[in-house]
C-alpha cells in the first residue's frame, strides 16, 4: 500500500486531528492559517482552535490575482501560471506560520486548503445556454502546498458540492450544523466576508432536515472596492468611520436592489462578478448620483449589505418568527455601520460575535474547511436540508500527497 494512503486510513482511525485550514477570501486582503485540533466526526465534532494568524498579502500578490479575478475574460497563460504561483505562496506561508508557532510540519496531520476564488458562475447568474450548469474556480493547486510543506493537503472542496447538485457556495452549513448547532436555541450563523450569508440551524443537535444556507448578497466587497477607488492606500474603511460619517441615498439604495438576484428564490448564491464596481456604476447613472460623497456612498453600501440580509431573512421565515440569536463573524462583523443598519433591520435580532460559541469570528471560514477536510477522512457524508433548501451529502476535498 502506497505509505501516504496508509497513513490516510491511520489518521482516520485516530481520535483526533491535527488540521491546519486556508482560507483567501474575496476581499484579498491575506490567508487565513488556523491550526486546529479536531476531535471526533459528525455532529460529535469537537474543535480546539490552537493557533490563527492571517498572513497578509503584499501589494504585488493583490496585483497578481486581481488581473483575472472576477474578470469574463484573461489570459489563459497567466491563469496556467498563477494556479501553481499561488500553492507556492500558500505552502510558504503555512511554513512561515509553523516556524513562527515552533511547530514541526511532522506534528501537523492535514492541511486543508480552500484557495482563491477566481470567478463563481451559478447557472443563475451566467445563464448560458450552452453551460446547463453550475460552475466555480479556486487558484493554488494543492500538490503545490502538499510538495511545498510535506502534509497531506486536501483542496478544491466546492467541485463534488457542485457535482452532487449544488452551487458550489456557501459551504458555510456543514460546519455551522458540525459544530455550532444547539439544542437550546435556534439560530443564524451570519457570514460577512466580501458576500454576506447566512446558515439557519433548528433547535436540535442532531435533526439537519431544516437547517439550509444561503447567500443574501454583497457584504464587503463593493464597501472595500468603492474605498480603494478612492483611497487606493487603504484597504476598507476601519471601523465603519466613513460609513457613520455618511448618510444613505434611499433613491441608489432602490436602485441597487432592482435587481433579478434579490426577487431569486432561497437558497442561492453569488459573488463579486455580480456585484462589481459596474453594477454600482450603473446605478449610480440611473439615479444621478455619480457625485455622491465617500461618506454617502459608503453609507448607501452598508444599508444595501444590511437590506440583502434582511430580506433573505424575512423571506426564508415568511411563514414563522425569525430565529432571534443571530452570531456573526467575518470583516463585516468589525463594521458598525453595517451592524447598526443589521439592527435597524431586524429589529428583534440579538447580535453577538460566534466568538461566544467558541468559534473566532475571524478563523470561522479556515475553521469550517478544516472540518470538511476532517469529515472527508474521518466522517460520513451528512444530508443537510430537503427540497430546494438540501445541502449535498458528500465529502469534499481532493487529496494531494507531498510525494
């Protein structure tokens, strides 16, 4: 037997793991390393976070990915070469956090690697006739990370979701169901990266036949991209400071929400392809307000993120009350404008941060691939959700040996 395979079917028989989860979201801002220990599988799931730093990206990295990302067309040379480009850069990066936590690579177990979204195209959303299908693509090819450090590396994780039925995103459910579900209370695990969404988890520890997951629409990504369209030296606007400064334009708010995504039945899912500085652009045209102010702009943004969620809310529970316990996490979560406006509302909301489940708000998403790559070795497939609201019962992750 081939001794990495081996090994595999040893690391499945142990109590416990040792995963490090990568995450690079749409926001670009860095990879996110979280060392976690993983004890158990299925709803029984136990997680240590041990170590998480973010490693950010340099300038000349940001430059590198934003050339294709997003974009309908690149070139396919530079595409070939940025795919292994970035694996080297993320074996690197795990190396450089596991020296700086004086940790040997032999001590970790898996690494579990997300990489860079490119280009997310649901059938919804690219509507071609010729593609009846979903579609999405992660740079930072996992034999890369797996030579580069020496562990056993799973990656590419959305293809067996889109496989087996899905979108490919959010993936969000299978650890929020794994790891955060209660028996005491209903709740919304609300994701804020560059787009928002959310996971409803039923009051049970076990049942998953309602809990569903669902994108709702921008988060971040247009309030980071309309900053930096500004303010090229800054990454987004820290603390909300701008935003707060602002005051929302109802008339560019309506005509940001005219759009065929936020009348889309749930659960659906998007990205920045849709909601691009064109989509803002010609808004802004149809309501004369190409001249609005930083502050404005922002603040407009924010109310939009907020009302995405709110009515993906309010349309998933049309039928029944909400569930009140909402834990957020994401760069969004940092933002006050955006959470007052949340509040605003969903008025009968209690936020808090999962921080107070136990899980960083800022690991969550290295977390969560940790996890799917701990079931693909340990676990059995878990259905999430019926009808039009089921999550795929699959293992995701395709397996790279460091030799």
């Amino acid at each position: 037997m081939n001794s990495y395979l081996a090994r595999l079917c040893q690391l499945a028989a142990q109590p416990s793991r040792r995963i490090i989860g990568l995450m690079s979201g749409t926001s670009l801002d860095g990879l996110d390393v979280a060392l976690c220990r993983l004890t158990g599988h299925g709803p029984g799931t136990r997680l240590e976070l041990e170590q998480f730093r973010t490693v950010p990206y340099d300038e000349d990295t940001k430059a590198r990915i934003r050339q294709v990302f997003a974009r309908e067309q690149v070139s396919l040379e530079y595409l070939t070469l940025l795919n292994p480009w970035l694996g080297q850069l993320h074996a690197r990066a795990v190396l450089d956090c596991l020296r700086e936590w004086s940790i040997n690579s032999t001590e970790v177990d898996l690494i579990a690697s997300h990489g860079q979204t490119i280009y997310h195209a649901p059938r919804h959303q690219h509507q071609r006739p010729d593609f009846a299908l979903n579609a999405t693509l992660q740079l930072g090819d996992g034999d890369h990370v797996a030579v580069g450090t020496g562990i056993i590396t799973l990656s590419d994780f959305r293809q067996k979701h889109i496989a087996a039925g899905g979108e490919g995103a959010p993936l969000a459910a299978y650890g929020d169901f794994l790891l955060l579900s209660s028996p005491e209370e209903e709740r919304l695990l609300l994701n804020l990266g560059g787009i928002a969404n959310f996971t409803y988890l039923p009051r049970t520890g076990g049942d998953a036949s309602t809990a569903f997951s669902t994108d709702t629409g921008p988060g971040n990504t247009l309030l980071d991209a309309t900053v930096r369209a500004h303010h090229p030296e800054l990454a987004y606007d820290e603390d909300g400071r701008l935003a707060l400064a602002g005051r929302v334009h109802e008339g560019l708010v309506a005509a940001l929400l005219d759009h065929p995504f936020f009348a889309a039945p749930l659960p659906k899912t998007t990205g920045p392809e849709l909601f691009s500085a064109a989509y803002l652009a010609e808004a802004q045209h149809r309501t004369n307000t190409e001249t609005l102010t930083l502050q404005d702009a922002l603040a407009t943004l924010a109310e939009l993120s907020a009302l995405g969620v709110a009515r993906a809310v309010q349309a998933a529970f049309a039928q029944r009350p909400a569930p009140t316990a909402v834990y957020a996490s994401g760069g969004g979560a940092h933002n006050p404008a955006l959470m007052a406006a949340l509040q605003r509302h969903l008025p009968a909301a209690r936020f808090a941060s999962t921080d107070v489940l136990g899980v960083s708000g800022d690991a969550k998403e290295a977390i969560l691939f940790a996890v799917l790559a701990n079931e693909a070795v340990a676990g059995q497939p878990v259905s999430i959700g019926t009808g039009r609201q089921r999550v795929p019962a699959v293992g995701m992750g395709k397996v790279s040996f460091p030799g």
